[in-house]
C-alpha cells in the first residue's frame, strides 16, 4: 500500500500542525516507504506528548479549582528561592494567576531552562493578577536561622500582593503570622499553577540579584554558582574568605569564617 503524496508533502502537512484524522495516519503506517512509516511513527509521538502535557496542565489547576468551588477567587501560590545557598538572601514569591491563564509550559522552575523561566516570568509578570516579591537578606538569615527568614519572605512576599489574597497555596509549609487560610501541599511547584509560578518569580529574582552582586564579589562565582556550595565556590572561600554577603551560621562558611 502507498499513499498517494510524496514524502515532502506528507512531511509539510505533518508540520502544519493540523490535526490529522487518525484513517489517514493508519494509512501512513501501512505505507510501504520506510520514510513515511518514520514520519507517522514521529507524529504519533508527538501528539501523544501534547496530550501528556495537556492532562499535566488540567491536574496542575486542581487545587485551584477546589478553593474556587469553594468561594474563594483571589488564589495565591507562594513559593521560594535560596534556603540552600551559603551566600545571598532568601527570595520568596505569591502569585495570583487569573481563571483563564495560559499555563503551557508552566511547572517547577527546578525543571526549567533558563530561556523556559524567563519566557514564562515575562508571561507571568504580564498576565498575572498580583505579584509580590519578599527579600530577606542573610544578617536575618544568620540572626534568626533559614526557616524563620523563609517564612519571613514569604509573610513580605504575600503583603505585597494587592488586591490581596483571600487563600494560599504553599509549596510543603505553613506559615505562622498570616490570617489568611492556606494549605501546605508536598512538591507543590509540581502540583500547582499558582506556586509553580511563585517559584519561577522566586527563582528569576534571586538570579538576578546574585548575577549583579557578581560584579560587586567577582571572586566566588555568583552568576554562575547563585550563592550554592559548589567545587569552586567552597575554594573562593578558602582563598579569600567570607564576603560581606556570606551567610556565616551555615557551616561551610563558618568553618572558613573562623579560620581568617
């Protein structure tokens, strides 16, 4: 059996991205070129992962359109950036995604390219309802300990948000000192719209502070290790010492902290 088109053409219908009826592409799979086999065997592929993604994004709402259900509209996902790093201050994002947010490509900015965070921060930033960003520094990372400064992030990140939040979406914590209702959720930033887009806010914003203070400390690495306990950000400390950014309670710098 052969399908009566070339391979060219049956390979530049396939990447119009229309859909195509699944008779046609039977045909294409009994076809006795070899090539146009590859062709259908590729298409199938790929709608298949479409219909993942499409299903990952619908699952990715649940928690969203359970509180909706509920009466609550203004849904903030909050996340943040920075509990690990020896150096540089913890970020903490909320987000309010409107009902009809274009989530494509949304997830865990953990699982994201660099070019894939920034693309979806400008999407955020331009569609979302509220946005706010809460920055502790390491003097209150080193005074009050990583938790404390993480809840204290996210506390400034949600005051941020206007109008202001009426449930919270949070990614495996619950915050003390908020009168608002939330609910902790275990891998969030893969559970949730609204934290996954926390996280990329979180994410992109910290980078970029520590991209910046690279410039101030050139020494360590920042643009490239974030502030993180690399090879050769824990040799920088061994050469030259902490930094006036170094959060000295956490045990590497402090170990090196002692020895200048």
């Amino acid at each position: 059996m052969k399908v009566d088109a070339t391979i060219r053409e049956i390979a530049e219908r396939i990447k119009s991205g229309e859909e195509l009826p699944d008779s046609y592409i039977d045909s294409l799979l009994k076809d006795t070129r070899s090539g146009v086999q590859r062709l259908a065997r590729s298409y199938l592929k790929k709608r298949e992962a479409k219909q993942r993604e499409q299903e990952r994004i619908q699952r990715m709402w649940h928690f969203e359109r359970t509180y909706r259900k509920q009466g609550y509209q203004l849904i903030a996902g909050v996340d943040e950036a920075g509990r690990g790093p020896l150096a540089g201050p913890v970020v903490a994002a909320a987000v309010i995604l409107p009902e009809g947010f274009d989530a494509e490509g949304l997830n865990d900015s953990k699982k994201l390219s660099l070019d894939e965070r920034e693309s979806l921060r400008e999407k955020i930033q331009r569609d979302a309802t509220a946005i706010g960003v809460g920055i502790v520094d390491h003097h209150y990372i080193d005074q009050h300990n990583i938790l404390q400064a993480t809840y204290e992030a996210m506390r400034r990140a949600v005051a941020e948000l206007s109008p202001a939040p009426e449930y919270l979406l949070l990614d495996a914590v619950q915050v003390p000192g908020l009168k608002i209702p939330q609910h902790p959720i275990v891998k969030g930033d893969a559970l949730s719209h609204s934290i996954a887009a926390a996280s990329i806010i979180a994410k992109t914003v910290r980078d970029r502070w520590m991209k910046e203070v690279d410039e101030i400390y050139p020494h360590y690495g920042f643009r490239k290790n974030m502030g993180y306990g690399t090879p050769d950000h824990l040799a920088a400390l061994d050469r030259w010492g902490a930094c006036p950014i170094h959060r000295t309670s956490f045990a590497p710098v402090e170990k090196r902290y002692e020895k200048k």
